[in-house]
C-alpha cells in the first residue's frame, strides 16, 4: 500500500521539484552559469572570461555580459577580496591594506602577498570549489590613487596576492575578469 501511494503522488510531485529547482540563483538557465556567495550574497559568474584582458578590455566585458540575464558589473577590489580562500592576509577581513577606500601604493603591505604559490585550499587556488577557470590572476574595478602609476588592483588566485597592473600598457598588465552583481 506504502508503494501505491508514492507512484500515485511522484507525478504530482515531480513537476513541482522542477519549479523549486529551476529558481535557484547559482543555477540560472540550468546551466550554472552562477554563483552565489553564502558569506556576502553577491553572485558571481562562474566561470571567468577566457582571454587576458586588458583593464578597459575587463571593464567592457562585465558592462556588455548578458549570461543569466545580465546587470553584471566590473567587481571592487574588496568585493574581490571575499572570494579568497586559505590566505589570511588578503581575506576580505585581513590584514592586507588594499581596499576600496585604501587603494594607494602605500596601502599594500607584506600581508598582501605573504600566501605560498599553489597551496591554495582549492586544488592549489586560493579561490572557492564553487568557481571555476584555474588559479589566475583578475581585475578589479579599482584604481590606485598614486598619480605617478596609472594602475589598478587585482588579486592572483595562484598565490592568494593582493596584485597591481597597469591601466593603459597593454602589453605588460593582462588578466582575467570575473563579474558580479
């Protein structure tokens, strides 16, 4: 009698699971193309761009992104910062100086990149199992305020290092990005 009742009631239930199923932000489209950050509730494109790019390049590709429905936009240095993982000093709550309202040259310090290349928690990376795309280095959307380096933030996921790169020389400063909204 036990049997009879469930396949009596799986068709009426499993239509309803599809409906649950199918309104999960990290799983949008059904292909998850997303995720969401349990600490911070931003969500963040899986997997990143797959080109280097240059920081206007990055800045471009998160305003023009229309995966998942868009309103993507280029991430802050501290947002960036929360998606480290096993390195204490460039946590989003650590001790590395670098942030959105410190983002001169002076503001990095030894805790910005004191993290061992590779020994990430994360097969190596220093960046959540919820994300994928290896262990590079991304953009920010933040500039440094020094005005004799023309520059901008971003944290290398290889070495868990809170990084600068230049704005404007192409051939020297290439990452990765990764959108958020």
């Amino acid at each position: 009698m036990k049997h009879f009742f469930l396949l009596t009631l799986l068709p009426l239930l499993f239509p309803l699971g599809l409906i649950l199923s199918c309104d999960r932000d990290d799983d949008i489209e059904g292909l998850n193309d997303t995720w969401m950050d349990p600490n911070t509730g931003l969500v963040w494109q899986t997997i990143p761009s797959n080109d280097y790019l240059t920081w206007e390049e990055a800045r471009s590709f998160c305003a023009e992104l229309s995966l998942a429905g868009g309103n993507w936009r280029f991430p802050a240095i501290s947002e960036l910062r929360t998606l480290v993982r096993g390195c204490n000093g460039t946590l989003a709550e650590g001790k590395c100086g670098v942030t959105d309202s410190c983002s001169f040259l002076s503001c990095q310090n030894t805790f910005c990149s004191h993290c061992k290349n590779g020994q990430g928690p994360n097969k190596g990376c220093y960046g959540p199992p919820g994300l994928s795309g290896g262990c590079d280095a991304l953009w920010s959307s933040t500039t440094t305020e020094d005005a004799d380096y023309d520059g901008a933030w971003g944290i290398d996921f290889k070495n868990g290092q809170v990084v600068k790169g230049y704005v404007y020389l192409d051939y020297i400063s290439m990452f990765h990005v990764r959108c958020v909204r």
